[in-house]
C-alpha cells in the first residue's frame, strides 16, 4: 500500500489510496495520540493504516458522493459512537452537520470548516492548523475532497461557475500561501495537461506537469500541493490573468470560470 506522510512538529498526515484514484487522509495529532480520518470510503483499509497508539476520535466527509461517503456506515459500525462531521444530509450515517466556520476539535488540532458548495451543494472543505501552545508555527493543511485537485476543480454538478470562483478564489485563495492541500483524487497529469494547453506560456505549469510524470512513473503520488502553487498553476485559480481572459474571450472573471470549465470537460489527452 503506497502512502506518503507529512510530519510538521506535532500534526502529521498519512494518505491512504482507495477504489483506484480516490484518497483517503489521516490527520495525526501526535501529542493528543488522536487522529481523524476524511472521506473514509474504504473503512478497514483505513482502520489498518493507522498506526499502534492512536484513537480514531472522528471523520471528516467533504461531500456526499459514494466514493468519498459510501464507507461511513461500515465506519460508523466498526467504531461505535464516533462522530461523522460533514454539510450535506445526504451523507450516509452523518451525525454532526457542520457549517461554514465551525471548529472541530482533534487533540490540539483545530479544523475549521468550509463551505465550498458547487461540485454538490453541501460540500465543505477542512482547514486544519495546531494549536500547540509554544511551539514554532506549523504549516497548516486543508483537505478539499472535489472541489480544488491539484491543478483543476470539481465538476460543477450541483453549483454554478459564480460558486466554484468564490470557493477557489475568495475562500481557498484566502488560506495562507503555505497551507498544504490535499485533494480527493489523483488527477494532477490530467489537470496539469489542460492547464498547460490553456496557458502554453506558463513555466510553472510546464515544469510542475513534468514533475508530476516523472512522480507518477516512479509509483509516486503528488499530493499535497500548496495553496501558492495553485495560484500559480491551476487555471480555475488564475481566471484573471491576461492569457485566459483573451483565449475565453471575456473581461469577467465568474464568464471566464464557465468558459474554462467547458474546456476541460471536453478536453482530451
């Protein structure tokens, strides 16, 4: 089982893959012995990565689609009691409903919610930072299920190009630059190859869709990005620059969103 930690003072993150190209996440308080999983899809998988020690004290769905829900019964049977937080009711054995700016608490970790309606319109996204009192400032994490993936976004399923622009470019783009996101899939050379045909002239996509090839061929995943790299790479993060706002031909930023869009669900590799 391939999986990749993060390890920043006393919060910590383990990806574990799942049905193929999905992630699921285990966020690591390594003072408290606590961790929280996001989107338990394939539960005893998970159950089985987390290290001796620790507790499971509660999940985290980002949204109610099958391949991020569709194991939380399972969880919820395998760890009677534990708290499912997530925005949508539609969310297989959820008993915590959260809304935009609510902290749940994990040991001496914070995660604040937010709400990205647009791929579903309950969708939420977790901002995670430490709260350890005296210690150095820790990079903190987001995890984005379907809405922001390294390089692209969500489907707009259930939302409008309005929704999506202002949960990456107003609620995403606010977080710190240095904010680690991990995202729900592994899409990054499909995305990043869109980008670069969009924005031939961008060097930082250009050299970021060779290095995720050569990550990929080494059997390698390319999560987390940051939220610096997104602005700097993701097209649906850069619908006001010049080059984009000429090849959709429109001075608005949401119209650009949209054109985009279309792009990448018709695009082909």
């Amino acid at each position: 089982m391939l999986k990749s930690f993060v390890r920043k003072m006393s919060m910590r993150v383990n990806f574990v893959p799942a049905l193929g190209d999905n992630l699921m996440y285990l966020i690591y308080d390594e003072t408290a012995k606590e961790v929280a999983a996001v989107d338990p899809v394939e539960p005893e998988k998970l159950a089985k990565a987390i290290e001796p020690g620790y507790k499971l004290v509660s999940a985290l769905t980002t949204h109610h689609h099958m391949d991020h829900s569709g194991g939380n019964e399972k969880l919820a049977s395998m760890y009677p009691g534990i708290p499912l937080y997530g925005g949508d009711d539609r969310i297989p054995a959820l008993s915590h409903k959260v809304k935009h700016d609510d902290v749940i608490k994990i040991g001496n970790l914070s995660v604040r919610c937010l709400f990205t309606p647009c791929h579903t319109t309950g969708h939420i996204c977790y901002f995670v930072h430490s709260n350890s009192a005296g210690s150095a400032p820790l990079p903190p994490a987001v995890f984005t299920g379907d809405t922001l993936f390294i390089g692209g976004c969500g489907r707009f399923f259930e939302g409008t190009a309005e929704q999506m622009h202002h949960a990456l470019n107003v609620v995403l783009a606010g977080l710190p630059d240095e904010t680690l996101v991990f995202c729900g899939h592994e899409y990054s050379i499909q995305n990043l190859s869109f980008g670069h045909k969009v924005e031939p002239k961008n060097e930082h996509t250009a050299k970021k869709l060779q290095w995720a090839k050569q990550m990929r061929e080494q059997g390698k995943y390319t999560v987390p990005s940051t939220i610096a790299e997104e602005k700097l790479t993701n097209p649906f993060m850069r619908v006001m620059q010049p080059d984009l706002r000429s090849l959709t031909k429109t001075n608005d930023d949401i119209n650009c969103m949209q054109l985009v869009r279309e792009m990448k669900d018709k695009f082909k590799m």
